[in-house]
C-alpha cells in the first residue's frame, strides 16, 4: 500500500509497526505528502521507506495538482492507497484510478471536513469518534467500512479530544487495514464487506 500524510503521522507509524510482522499481510511501498518538512515524513524517511513529495502550491490548479499525485502513487502500484492524515482532498484523477480508504476524526456523515473535532465540540454532541471509509468523489462521503466511538467528557478542549480519538483511530486503522488486505472486500452500493466474493466491483 501507499500511504499519504500531512502532518505527525502518528497513524502511518502505527501501520509501519503492524506491518513489521509478515502475517500482518501488508506491506508499506511508498509514503506520500503534499508538504516537506512533516515530523511523519522524516519518520517514513528514517524508517527507509521510499517517500515522494507532491507539494500543492507547485501546480497551477486542483486538477494539474491531482493528476501528479495520481501518477506519482501508479508508479508504486499498490493495491491500496491509505489516506491516513492527509488534509487535502483528493479528486477523480486519484479516486478514478486508485482504490484508497482514509480516516476521519468524526462519526461520518456527521461533521465531514478539515475541522471535524472543533465542529464536534461546537455542536455539543457527548459522542463522537472515528471512521474509515473508501474514498470516493466527494468530501468525507465513501462507503464507510467501520467507526469507533469516543464519548465527549466535560470540559473537552479540541487537542484533547482529538488525541483520544486518535488513540482509538490508530487501533482501528491498523484492524481494518489488515483485514482489508488478508480478506479482501466488497462494496455493493454503501455497503463494504469483508471477504471476496465474484461481483463486478469485488477485490
Ligand atoms: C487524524 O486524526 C486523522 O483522522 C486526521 O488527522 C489526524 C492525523 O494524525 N485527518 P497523524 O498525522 O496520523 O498523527
């Protein structure tokens, strides 16, 4: 798999060290970033895996943006992207050639976007959390393969909370993730299933 990131990469950290037991059944071919200069790129580039760089402002627009990361993630031919804390949305050239499930700091389709804790905790729910889902064109908007609850506890501040949420998100992107690859899956409409079975859009 290629995995994208942004900023710490605490997640993609959590896959590299999964990833170290060949049961695990992946293996990390490349890690990408919009950005230089992230803690989790460095760790990526200490760890020896192959990394690229496709920084946003270096293209004219969204489109030319999105057709260079889409090729530069062919050239590592994965059988799976993992947008793991990757902040910029990644259009059809990626979503149209690529199949690639991301997490997201919220109980999708609540609170979608860059803001999802702040927003959480703006609108007072108790419950929040995490979720993975495949990508497809829209915003957060995929077939969700599986969520974790976090409860909001009084006096929750948004740094707090989002780091309980993503002690709870590591675990669940490491769990979905390998049984993604061990099993396969299946997307039939919203739905995704583990396990391969021989329909058209199957793994
Ligand atoms: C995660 O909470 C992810 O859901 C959100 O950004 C955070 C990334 O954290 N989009 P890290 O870079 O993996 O530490």
């Amino acid at each position: 798999m290629v995995v994208l990131i942004s900023g710490a990469g605490s997640n993609m950290a959590a896959l590299m060290e999964a990833a170290k037991d060949p049961d695990y059944g992946v293996e990390i071919v490349a890690v990408g970033t919009d950005r230089e200069g992230t803690r989790g790129i460095e760790v990526a580039r200490e760890a020896g895996v192959p990394t690229f760089v496709v920084p946003f402002r270096a293209y004219a627009d969204r489109a030319e943006w999105d057709t260079a990361m889409s090729d530069r993630i062919a050239e590592y031919t994965p059988d799976l992207v993992v947008s793991a804390g990757f902040m910029r949305i990644l259009g059809p050239a990626v979503v149209g050639r690529h199949q690639a499930v991301n997490i997201h700091p919220a109980l999708l389709p609540s609170f979608p976007g860059a803001h999802a804790v702040r927003d959480a905790l703006a609108h007072g729910v108790r419950i929040t959390g995490t979720t993975i889902h495949f990508l497809d064109e829209g915003v957060d908007s995929g077939p969700i393969i599986d969520q974790v609850a976090v409860p909001v506890e009084d006096g929750d501040d948004e740094s707090g909370l989002h780091e309980r949420i993503k002690v709870v998100e590591r675990r669940m992107l490491v769990d979905t993730v390998g049984r993604l690859a061990r099993e396969g899956w299946t997307v039939d409409g919203r739905h995704v299933r583990f396990g391969r079975t021989d329909t058209k859009e199957n793994r």
